[in-house]
C-alpha cells in the first residue's frame, strides 16, 4: 500500500501499519489459494467419485449377466444329464430284457438238449 504522508511521519519513514497491512494481504493471498486449491481437490474427488460409481455399475450389471449365463448352463446341464440318465436307465432296462430272453432262449435249447438226449438214450 501506498506510503501515507502525515505532518507527523516524514517522507522517508514508512507508516507504522504497513507490516501488519502487508502481512494480511499476504495471508489473504494464501488463503485464496489454499481455497482454489481446495476447490480443484473437491472437484477431482468428485470426478473420481462418478468414475468409481460408473465402474461399480459396470461391475454389477457384468455380474448380473455373467449369473445369469451361469444359471442358465447349470439348468441345461442339469437336463442334459437327465436325459442321459433316462437314456442309460431305457438301454439298461433293454439289456435286462435281452439278457433274460436269451437266457429263456438258452434254457430253452438246454431243455429241448437234454429231452433229445434221453430220448435218444432210451
């Protein structure tokens, strides 16, 4: 600030306020800084904070939608084997009767086997 010229003060000396005047000037200056500073941090947080928020929506609808392909596979694979099991129990349960027609067959051939043979041996 301009130097103050008083009849009581000479040209030359400087006004018993300037210090303190220039000290608060100084801390003002500061303190805009420090308040423009804070404002830019405020600022990123809050971009930081909107990303963050965006990546965790990502996040859960990937989620959503990877738990839904997964329920899906599980339900087509549990019909799959199913069906496979039906499949293996229906060629089992014809196996079961194949095995007992020829096993009829083979004892039937036996009967008739040991029928011709005392008869012929009689």
């Amino acid at each position: 600030m301009a130097m103050y010229s008083n009849s009581i003060h000479s040209a030359n000396e400087p006004h018993p306020f300037d210090p303190p005047h220039d000290v608060m000037k100084m801390l003002k200056r500061e303190i805009n800084e420090l308040r423009a500073a804070f404002q830019a941090e405020q600022q990123q947080r809050a971009v930081e904070v909107q990303q963050l928020r965006q990546e965790v929506q990502v996040l859960k609808d990937q989620l959503q939608k990877e738990s839904h392909e997964r329920k899906t596979i599980c339900h087509q694979t549990v019909q799959d084997l199913t069906q496979v099991r039906s499949d293996q129990i229906k060629s089992l349960e014809e196996m079961k009767v194949g095995f007992a027609s020829s096993l009829h067959q083979l004892n039937q051939l036996l009967q008739d086997e040991m029928r011709d043979r005392r008869a012929e041996g009689s």
